[in-house]
C-alpha cells in the first residue's frame, strides 16, 4: 500500500530521515541503513547534508522498493499538525511553500 501524494518535486520528506519498519517488512539487509542506538533501530543512511542516501537529482532512487514510512507518509497531514510558529522552522523556503500550498489545495491558483 502506498499513500498517493501530489509531491511536484517537493523532496521535504527525504530530509528528516527514514526509520525502517521491520514489522511492517523492512528488511535492513536490502537497504543502505545505520543502526541507530539511541532509537534503538535501524534508518536509512544519510548524505553529509542530511539528505537521504536515495535521493537523486529527479526523486527517489528506490521509489519501487521504498521502505514502509516512505511509502505511506503524507506530508500534508504533518504541515496541518503545525502551528505557525513551528512551519517557520521548515529549512527551505521552497519546500515550506510546497507542503503548504499541497495541505490547502484552494490555494493551487495563487503563488505561496
């Protein structure tokens, strides 16, 4: 099962990492991840820059076989948990315009 979200190029989410879920068939042998002891769990490697270790120039490199918090995150239900003062925290402006502009599509019409 995948949620189906409108990204347009967003890659907002391939930022914050990825915790993979073996219960939910994340198998960390298939992936490029780093056990992380303080969450006491496996995650997805991450660039210098903290990006993922799969996202290309076009997206995501393993769109087809993304693990379990990939596939079925939705970044638009994350920006309507957000108060204003917490979006202002969001690194990229583009990006925060992005999830803004996916969790209120009355505003597809207007520039962010």
């Amino acid at each position: 099962m995948r949620t189906i979200v409108p990204c347009n190029g967003c890659t907002g989410c391939c930022w914050h990492g990825a915790a993979l879920h073996p219960e939910k068939g994340d198998d960390p042998a298939k992936y490029d991840a780093v056990w992380q002891e303080l969450d006491q769990r496996f995650a997805l490697r991450q660039r210098d820059d903290g990006a993922c270790i799969y996202l290309g120039k076009h997206g995501c490199t393993i769109y087809d076989r993304a693990p379990y918090i990939c596939r079925i995150w939705d970044c638009r239900e994350y920006v309507k948990s957000l108060d204003d003062h917490a979006q202002q925290f969001i690194r990229d402006p583009q990006v925060a315009a992005g999830l803004r502009l996916l969790s209120n599509p009355a505003q597809k019409g207007t520039s962010p």
